[in-house]
C-alpha cells in the first residue's frame, strides 16, 4: 500500500511538523508513503533527507494549474500510488482531477475551522468534504462541528485521528546535560508561549496578563517563539506595540520561529497559552511532555485535549483576569503544580505519540 501526502510549503507549523515526524519514523514501516508538494519551505531539507521520495510541483497559476494536474496524474500512475492523503482542501480538488478514471482512494484531514473563510472558501471545503472518500478530524469538538454544519455524504466516512509527537526530541543529548533549575524567589520566573502569530491564537489576552503580572510583586521573563502571519501582521504588531507602551519591553521578548522547542520549554517554569480557535493544540501538549505546568483557557479543544483540565490548569477564554489568578496560586506553592507536571508529562507521552496517530492512519488507509 502506497500513500502520497499532499502539501503547500514546506515551511514550519504543526501540521507540516507532524508529517516529517511520520517520515522521519521508520521503525515499523506501515505502509509505504511519498510526499509531494507545491512550495519550497524552511523544512525541505528535512523532507528530503528522509528515505521516502520527495517530489516539488508547482502548479501554473493559469488555466486551473493544468500542468500540476498533469503531472501529479503522471506521479500518481508512475508511482502506482493507491492512497492519496490531502493536508489542505485545495488538495483535495487537483487529487481528485487529476485522479479521473483511476483506482485512487483520496482522504483529507482537516486542520482548521472555517470561522475565516470567504464564500469561496466556504464552497471548497464543501467540495473536498464530498470529493474525499474519508475526512479525518484532528478532534471531537472539530467533527461535531462540521458533520452538523455540513453534514457529508453517508456514505463516505468520518473519523477522529488525534495528532501526534515524535517525543523522541525531548531526549537529545543537549536536554539530558541541562539540569532543570528549581524556582528560586531571587530569579525571574520564566514563562513562554509557542505559536506563530496568527487568527487561531490569542496572544493578546497574553499580553493583558502580563501587564497585570508586572503590577504584582513577581519577577519574570516571557517569551513569545513564534512567527508574524505575513497575511496578517497586525495581529504580531498589536501585541509588540503593545508590551512597548505598557513597559513591558525588558520582561517580554519575542523570538520569531525557532527550530530548538523542546530546549525551549526545558528552560521554562510555566508554558501559558491561549487559543481563539486551535483544532488541537500541538504546542500545549509538547509542553506538558516537557513535564511543565501549562496553563490555557477553557476553549472547547483545549478541555478536550488535557482531560478537561486534568493535565493543565484552564482560565476563561479571553479573561486575563481569571489567569493571573489561578497563576497566582501557582507562584503561592508551585510544589503540587511541580509534582502533577511530571505524571502529566508521562501521560501525554503515551496518549499522543507519533506512533499511536501512524497506528491509527494505518488503519484508516486499510479502510
């Protein structure tokens, strides 16, 4: 059985993360797989480094990409490519044109809401919600809602295949010679947050806390890794101008992108965050693998992801208010917090690993 995975960039975000780490895993080869994308990104390097092939095909701008369709339906015979798993929904419609007449199976996994999307946005998640055999759902909260706002043909089938980690990371050489420092009253807390800057974060209800946790008698240092939406940079300018104009330039740095994560939380107290409307939320439970409290709000995939806060503390979405409070009984005796990090971080390990979501693809594709 053979799976082609379809891409846009290879640039770094969740999902193209998670696919590496599936090529990356070799240890029980399932099935085998091929990747082909649309653009160069800041992770091509990576995907052709694996052993799976890797093929860049970008689509002529005119006449509906008619050369990408002819040659991805020239991969796909060539290869004899019996899957093709779609990762955006346009991906969906050139599988599915350039497949006509074939014996191909197209599947999608879907990682976002449309709460954005224009009308032609809407039809083209209509169309791939038809056009794909399956549609794999990132979490509960996310199938719900689009079975019943678009109910999808019966006959094809609905799925929840929760996204997983390569842990594997989190033990590297570098991480096993950093010894973990205990909080100290005589240093600065050290807070973070990784996202990229985008609609489906909310890292200016962050930077409201923060204002108020400067007014309180707490030392700290917030850093805030993630990259500007070129699509939308104000949403990156709202929060830098605002820690500016509210003397919070020597407490919070933002970073931009970075490649080193797990190094990242080791070095942190406390990993604090917040969504507007995540599918699922790769970053809150890479950071309770690191067997740090995590704080983030109440939003409905975040309950659905920790247990309904049995693995991190939860606040009401949007209430700065709210968090600096129950972050405040966190610095009072940090202790309990400490000691429910490290049990949470052994569950995350063995609830979201790389392994269980190849595990459950794997059966999918059988299907």
């Amino acid at each position: 059985m053979k799976v082609a995975f379809l891409l846009g960039s290879l640039n770094r975000g969740g999902t193209e993360t998670m696919i590496l780490d599936i090529f990356k895993d070799n240890s029980d080869v399932r099935f085998a797989k091929l990747l082909v994308y649309r653009e160069e990104g800041c992770l091509s390097n990576e995907f052709h480094s694996t052993e799976w092939p890797v093929y860049l095909i970008k689509p002529d701008k005119t006449l509906f990409a008619l050369n990408y369709l002819f040659l991805l339906r020239k991969l796909i015979k060539n290869e004899k490519i019996n899957i093709i798993h779609a990762h955006q929904r346009v991906d969906v419609l050139y599988a599915w044109f350039a497949s006509l007449g074939l014996q191909i199976k197209i599947i999608q996994t879907i990682h976002d809401f449309d709460f954005k999307y224009n009308k032609t946005g809407i039809i083209t998640i209509k169309l791939s919600l038809r056009l794909a055999l399956g549609n794999i759902f990132v979490s509960n909260h996310q199938k719900y809602y689009y079975l019943s706002r678009y109910k999808p043909c019966k006959k094809h089938f609905q799925i929840v295949v929760y996204n997983g980690v390569n842990f594997d990371k989190f033990k590297t050489p570098e991480l096993k010679l950093l010894q973990k420092e205990p909080i100290a009253e005589n240093k600065p807390i050290q807070l973070g947050m990784v996202g990229n800057f985008n609609s489906v974060r909310d890292h200016f209800t962050i930077c409201r806390f923060l204002k108020l946790l400067a007014s309180q008698d707490i030392e700290f240092r917030f850093t805030f890794v993630g990259g500007k939406d070129t699509g939308n940079p104000q949403i990156f300018d709202k929060c830098y101008l605002y820690c500016q104009e509210n003397g919070l330039s020597e407490k919070v740095v933002f970073t931009g992108v970075r490649s080193d994560i797990p190094v990242f939380l080791s070095k942190l107290d406390a990993f604090i965050y917040s969504s507007d409307h995540d599918t699922f939320g790769i970053a809150v439970i890479e950071a309770i693998a690191a067997g740090i409290p995590v704080f983030t709000n109440d939003w409905a995939v975040m309950k659905e992801i920790t247990e309904d806060g049995k693995r991190a503390i939860l606040y009401k979405t949007g209430d700065e208010i709210d968090l600096l409070s129950k972050f405040l009984r966190f610095c009072r005796n940090p202790l309990p917090y400490v000691k429910n990090a490290s049990e949470n971080a052994i569950w995350a390990k063995n609830s979201y690993n790389i392994l269980k979501h190849i595990n459950a693809l794997n059966e999918v594709y059988l299907r």
